[in-house]
C-alpha cells in the first residue's frame, strides 16, 4: 500500500503499516488481509480484500488437513517476476501462499 499523504510506501511494523517518509501510520481493516513475506531480511505486506465468488483447488491445508481451497493471484514481486498464488482453506481459513 501507498501513503495517502506523500504516496510513498508504507512498510509493516509491529502490526501496523508505516511510512517512512512522512511517519504516517495506517491501521489494517479486518477485512484486509496481511501477508507477511520474509525474504533476505526483508518484509513485504500484501494488502487487500480476499471475498466474492473464488476458485477453488485441491491443495491440502497443512493446519487442519482439508483437501479444498480457495485460491488467488497477487504480484507481490518485480513485475518481471511471476504472480504468488494465495491459498486459503475453504474449512479452517488458514492461508499459505506458492511462488
């Protein structure tokens, strides 16, 4: 996400999302969704709303063992990179993602 302020970006911290440049802090929704991404010490949050009418797969929760989720797209890297598919588990909700 983007400060509305300054339009720089914002980066998590203890829960909530900062920016750095101007010190704005944004407090997510319960409708947003967070996805924390670690990657050479680095984290990445995903935002946004994960509802509607969604496809679903056959991939195995590794939290309560269901064998259907839901599933979606996001580009949560460079944009020569290809997009993440996010899971979330059609019984427990639990997410998990593959690049």
């Amino acid at each position: 996400m983007f400060c509305e302020k300054c339009k720089s970006l914002l980066f998590p911290q203890d829960g909530k999302l900062i920016c750095r440049k101007c010190g704005t802090v944004y407090e997510p929704n319960k409708k947003d969704q967070v996805i924390k991404h670690k990657s050479k010490d680095k984290e990445m949050a995903v935002m946004g709303e994960i509802s509607g009418t969604l496809p679903t797969a056959d991939a195995e929760c590794s939290s309560c063992g269901h064998n259907k989720a839901y599933w979606v797209l996001r580009q949560t890297r460079a944009a020569d990179e290809p997009e993440t598919r996010i899971f979330r588990c059609v019984k427990c909700g639990h997410s998990w993602r593959e690049y």
